[in-house]
C-alpha cells in the first residue's frame, strides 16, 4: 500500500507544478470542438430530438476521457527514457502491482480533471445533461480501460518516439471513430460491428445516454469493466519487460 | 556450488556466485564470483562497458540475471528481491532525480517508498540534509542545484531508510576535482558509520583512496581481486616510463635506488613515478582502465 501511495503521491505533485499548463492543455481541444463543431454547426445540424450540442458534449467528454487517461504514458516515459526515475520505483521494495496501481489512478485522476474542465467549458453554451452516477462511472470505466493499457505500452515501447507512433496508430483513429462525433447506428452494420470492438464507442455509448438522461445498457459498463481488467494485467505483466 | 554456514553467512554481506548475464547473444557477465564483508568498502574497476554497471544493477535488482546466485544479507535477489531492496541504497551513474521538484519531496517520496513513517521520514530528511550541508536547500527545486549539489541530493535520498548496503555507480563522473574530493569524504563517513560500500569507477585515483579491496573487472569476468596495496606490490613500488617511438614502455622496481641505476645505464629520458592501479590493470588485460 505504501509504495502505490507513493508513486501516486509523486504523479500528484508533478501535476500540482504543473498545473496551469495542465489545465490550459486540457481545455483547448474541447473548446475548440465546441465552438466549431458545436456552436457553429450546432444549430445547423440535429440529432434525433437533440441538437448537436447536447449528442457532441458526452463525446468529448468520452474522447477527453481516453486521451487524459492514456497521456499518462507519455510522463511515464519521460520519467524512464529522460529521468530515469522508473529506476528508483524498480529499486523500491514495492511490488508490481502497487507501481501499475499508483500509476493507473494517476492517469484516471487526470481524465477527471479533463471532465470537469469540459463541464465547465460548455456550461455558457447552455447546455443542460445529466451528471448522475452512470455518467462518472461511465468516465472511471473508460479512463481505466486506457490508463491501464497506456501503463502497459509505456512499459513495452524502447523510445518516446515509439510512444508517439502508437498514440497516432490507436488514440487518434479511435478518437474519430468511436462515436464521439457521429452517431454510430447511422452507419452500415458492418462498419457498426467493425467499430464495436472499440472500447470508446461503448464508453460513448455509456456516457451520452447517461448524460441525455436514456436508459443505459449494463454491457457496456461491464464490457469496459473486462477490457479494463485486462489491461491492467497486461500492465501489470508488463513491468518486468521494462527492466531489462 | 559453494554453501555457508550460518556463521560464515553473517560475516558476508554480498555473496555472488557464477554470475551470468547476456543481452542476446551479448555476454555481459561470464561468471562472477566475489564476497564483500560487512563495513567493506570495495570497488569494481574497469573500463567503460566492461561490466561494472551491470552487475551493480543485477545486485540492486533493476536488470534480472541470467545464471548464477546472488544474496545479499541473507536475502537471494531472484526469490526474495523485496527483502534485498530493503537492504540496499543506490546511487546510479545517472542523475535520476525528480527535477520539477523540490529537494524535501524527492526525499519524502523515497522515505514513503521505504515504508518510513511520517514522523520518522522527516526527522531522517533533516539528519540527511544536515548531514550533506544542504539544510538551508530542502525547498529548491531540484533543477536548481548544480550536478555535484544533485549528487550529494542522491546519495542522501539513499541513505534515508539506513540501508546496510550502498552501491556508487561511478559516483563522481563529470564532476571536476573538488566536488570530487567531497564526494570522497562524504563516501567515507557513510563507511565509518557501519554502511557497506559497493561502488564502481574508471578513476585510479577514487579507487586507490577509497577501496578497502578492488576488484579487476573486463569483458565481463573478475581478473584480479585484493587490496590496492598488495594488487600494486605484485609490480614493485616504482616505476619507470620510457618513451619508445610511438609506444610507451613501463619497467618496475621495488625500491628507488633500483629505478634510477636502471636509467643512468640508459642514455634516454626516463619519468620515475610510483607504481598506481593503472600499471596493474594494464599488466593483467593490456589494456588501459580509461
């Protein structure tokens, strides 16, 4: 318990000097989804009985949720490749479990701050949703999912620049096509069963429902819940290889 | 394989045997055998890529070993590798400190990776930061201090949780002569006061001030293995550089008189020096430690 605390505490401290820039990088990509997807093509465009607005804001708060979560692996190498200070948690007397553990609650801890950031940005657009229990927990279901699997990349990659590849080869494609911007039944059903297996777009489908104030499905809190859990071993399998 | 009693076990703090490792098919390590006693402090010198940091990080448990055995303690760093940690304090080559933070929270983080409790964790931190002249600097960030001031940080944050073993990787690479000369001094108090030293080095000089016993290392394997006087009396006490063309040619003698009726039969010039490490290290492999 004491060694999570620590590498925890550590990720915390780091973000408290950090955290107007933090911040700032937190809120810029939302505003401007906001303002140009949302504000100028908002009115403009309908979803159902919702404007865009409201379909748009439980998706950014989906992607955000991802990319917050997963960027934790980039300060994870950063303290190993640059810092070395992946070393000093290698020669603590802590196990591997309470390194992933205090590393993957870094990275959730950081998609929330994202989460409110983005509240806080579309409160003067008016837009009025649900923030009830499923919401938040459709938002730590999918940040564990991508802290534990971007934990476990960032113990498997060789350089930064390996980091950056894999950013742009699964972060990126997922961010478009995980049903943060489009509705996803509105597509063939091969492309709806292809894009499936994407954990954003359960995660989407989670948090908007919840957020639209619709019933939500259980299986995809569950299914999050899975795909998360093995990540997190993956990580946790993980951490040897880093070593050596 | 060797085996201890449980009194010999206690007068061996780190006990390696046929230690192996490889990269590939890379042989870093080619059977390494050696005990330290407890209070020793003991050097591994060798040149660059000889081996040195890997050994040190195979007995601090960052890189796994391929073959053989290693205890420390009491402990075996493949079966008990926490119960090893505890024992150890590491000081690597590298500056691996958090440098957007401040001097007081590196070290809190390390005494709360240690399990100290917080009253114990503070009191340390103050001892520690007295002890290395640093007490008015707790609040700095790291990336304010100079490289010899990070290092002193280092081997601080080392000592935090009293470990019985503390292993220097080339403790003072790039730092010039007087910090270096502090960072000696400060090695040797930590020895005094009961703590085991493991430290590996290119520099003659830190090893032949600081070492109780040296060890030889290249290739991977231990050529030579014993104090820095005995290792240096096996040449003789002084010796003579004649300079050949290209080439250098270093005799040995046991005493001066010796040395300079040599050079008076010999018509070139001579530099009389005593015999150092470096003459050693260079009559076993050929080659040079730097």
């Amino acid at each position: 318990m004491h060694g999570f605390i620590a590498v925890y505490l550590r990720e915390l401290l780091i973000l408290k000097y950090r955290l107007k820039r933090q911040l700032a990088g937190m809120a810029v990509s939302p505003l401007l989804y906001l303002v140009t997807f949302g504000y100028a093509m908002g009115d403009v465009i309908q979803i159902g009985e919702q404007s865009y607005l409201h379909f748009l804001i439980p998706g950014l708060v989906a992607m955000s949720s991802m990319t917050q979560a997963f960027s934790i692996a980039t300060d994870i190498n950063v303290a190993r490749f640059y810092w070395n200070i992946f070393e000093e948690f290698q020669a603590a007397p802590i196990t591997n479990l309470s390194y992933v553990a205090g590393e993957v609650l870094a990275g959730m801890t950081r998609a929330l701050m994202a989460i409110v950031v983005i509240l806080l940005l579309s409160l003067p657009f008016g837009v009025v949703l649900h923030y009830g229990p499923w919401f938040w927990l459709g938002i730590v279901c999918n940040s564990f999912v991508f802290s534990s699997l971007a934990v476990a990349l960032a113990m498997l990659v060789k350089s930064h620049a390996d980091q950056s590849l894999l950013t742009n080869f699964i972060i990126t494609p997922m961010a478009f096509l995980g049903g943060t911007f489009f509705p996803v039944e509105k597509l063939p059903v091969w492309a709806q069963m292809l894009l499936s297996l994407l954990p954003l777009t359960h995660a989407s489908r989670a948090i908007r429902a919840s957020a639209l104030g619709e019933s939500v499905l259980w299986w995809d809190y569950v299914l999050l819940l899975s795909i998360g859990a093995l990540c997190f071993w993956f990580a946790l399998s993980s951490v040897n290889k880093a070593r050596d | 394989m060797r085996e201890y009693t449980i009194t010999q076990i206690q007068t061996i703090m780190i006990s390696i045997e046929d230690l192996h490792k490889s990269y590939g098919k890379t042989q870093a390590l080619n059977g390494i055998h050696l005990q330290v006693e407890p209070g020793e402090l003991f050097a591994f010198l060798g040149p660059n890529g000889a081996g040195k940091t890997t050994t040190i990080r195979i007995l601090t448990g960052l890189t796994r070993l391929t073959g053989g055995k290693v205890n420390i303690g009491g402990s075996d760093i493949t079966t008990d590798p926490i119960a090893v940690k505890r024992l150890c304090g590491i000081v690597p080559q590298h500056i691996n400190l958090d440098s957007e933070l401040s001097v007081y929270e590196n070290l809190d983080i390390h005494g709360r990776l240690f399990a100290l409790s917080s009253d114990v964790r503070k009191q340390k931190i103050r001892e520690l930061l007295e002890y290395i002249e640093l007490a008015d600097r707790e609040k700095d960030l790291v990336k304010k201090l100079s490289g010899g001031l990070k290092r002193r940080v280092m081997i601080a944050r080392a000592l935090l949780h009293e470990p019985k073993v503390l292993f220097l990787d080339e403790p003072t690479v790039g730092l010039d002569a007087a910090i270096r000369r502090r960072i000696w001094a400060l090695i040797k108090r930590v020895q005094r006061d009961g703590t085991t030293v493991f430290l590996t080095t290119h520099y003659i000089e830190e090893a032949e001030f600081l070492a109780d016993r040296v060890a030889f290392i290249d290739l991977g394997a231990i050529k030579a293995i014993d104090t820095p006087g005995k290792l240096m009396e096996q040449l003789g006490v002084w010796a003579l550089d004649q300079i050949n063309g290209d080439d250098m040619e270093t005799r040995y003698f046991t005493t001066r008189k010796e040395a300079a009726a040599y050079s008076a039969s010999k018509d070139t010039g001579f530099t009389l020096r005593r015999v150092n490490l470096e003459d050693v290290f260079l009559s076993i492999t050929g080659k040079k430690v730097l």
